[in-house]
C-alpha cells in the first residue's frame, strides 16, 4: 500500500481474529480507530473482551499507544427484528442443512461493511480492515474473498470516495493466525512483544459462542466443545506444534 493509506477503521469484536486484525493496522497504519457492534448478543461478554483488549494493548505496547484512536460501537438491534439465530435469541447452536451454522445472518457482514464505510467517511478513514477469512469452518458467503472486493467497489463508488477493504486473515487458517499474531507482537519493537500478544490474545479475547468465562484452556476460555472454541484450539495446536519454542 502506498503512503496515502494512513487511516484505518478496524471491524473489533473482541475475538482472537479481529484483535490479530487491529495489532496487522496498529503496525500498519498511522492512525487506527476501532468499530464494534452490539446486535443484542445473548452474552455481553464479547463486548466486555473488546475494551480490556484495547487497554491491554495500550498498557504492554507503548508503540501502538499514539497510534490507537477513538472506539465506536453501533447499535444494531435491527438485526434483531430481521433474522432469529442462535446469538441474538436463546436458541442452540446447530449446523442447518443448507451447510451454514445457525448463527447466519444473512447479509450481515455487507451491513457491517457498509456501517464502518460511512463511518469511515465521517472519520476521514481510507482503510477497512476485517479478520474474514475463506479458511474458515463456517463459509459465510459474505465474509468471502469476492464479496470483500464488489464491496470495496460498491461502497467506493456509492461514496465517490477510494476505500479499501483490508483482510488480513483472508488466506490463512487459525494456526497461521496465531503465527501473525506472533510476528506481528515481534515487529511491534516491544521486548519479547511477540509472546506477550499471544499471551494477551490468550488470556482476553473472547471466541466462545456460549460466552464461557470459567473454563480456561491453553488457548484461552471457553466451552471447549462449541464450533467456535473447537477452531480456536485445534488452531492453537497447530501453532504450538510448528512453533520451535
Ligand atoms: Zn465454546
């Protein structure tokens, strides 16, 4: 990316992948503000993991400080009255027989995207980043590769303004995420930065669908047995078996 990129808005929620997302921009980017939704989540927990993940942040890496800026969080209940799942109404998770978990919003990510772009706009923020990824289990069809670019390219035009959309995480699987977390906590400058993101992912970011904060794993806390907790700790295996530490 060339220097005219400078400022970016990060898609936060708290979890281990858009928190490797926001140290990618804080590494990145000049000026980097983070944006998370509250969409009546049965768990308020994701939203308590977000602002103890920026403090944290802000505590152990001092050269990401002045770059980090506002936070914002939307709220979008709306989704609430447009689709009942499994995270906004007190249903189990399952796997549907169309193949998507019925945590599936349909369209929700193109909502999310197009919230952040016009906030974005206001902010005068050039760059999008989101941790969607094509790796991933679920194959939300709006979080993939060729939805991400007709966005970029919607929502540039619908503003007659450049935005790029930045994903990070698109091509890589949840070992790998672990890995850039790891690289990136290095290139930070911090003493022994690379550990102490993986530690501080570990320990504050919140992956579990059924918002359990009692069970700690090495890979964090969790149930251990919903779809969401079982990526993230057969990730950090993988992570921890190509690791040469
Ligand atoms: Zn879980």
């Amino acid at each position: 990316m060339t220097a005219i990129h400078t400022r970016a808005l990060v898609l936060f929620s708290g979890g281990q992948d858009s928190t490797t997302c926001l140290a990618h921009a804080l590494q990145r980017f000049e000026h980097v503000e983070t944006l998370g939704f509250d969409y009546g989540q049965r768990h308020h927990i994701e939203l308590d993991a977000r602002l103890v993940v920026l403090q944290q942040l802000r505590e152990q890496f001092a050269p990401w400080r002045a770059r980090l800026g506002e936070d914002h969080l939307l709220d979008v209940a709306v989704l609430g009255q447009v689709s009942e799942t499994s995270l906004t109404r007190d249903m189990a998770f399952e796997m549907e027989s169309s193949g998507l978990p019925n945590t599936f919003v349909p369209g929700r990510n193109l909502l999310f995207l197009t919230l952040a772009a016009a906030l974005a706009y206001r902010r005068g923020l050039q760059v999008l980043v989101t941790g969607v990824c094509e790796t991933d289990f679920s194959g939300y069809p709006d979080c993939r590769d060729d939805t991400m670019k007709a966005m970029q390219i919607a929502l540039s035009l619908g503003m007659d303004r450049r935005l790029l959309i930045d994903t990070p995480l698109m091509w890589i699987d949840k070992a790998e995420t672990w890995a850039l977390a790891h690289t990136l906590g290095q290139k930070s400058g911090v003493a022994g930065g690379g550990q102490a993101l993986v530690d501080l992912i570990v320990e504050h970011t919140h992956t579990c669908y059924l918002g359990d904060r009692t069970h700690r794993h090495a890979w964090g806390y969790g149930c251990g047995s919903c779809p969401a907790c079982e990526l993230r700790a057969r990730g950090w295996a993988g992570f921890v078996a190509a690791s040469p530490v």
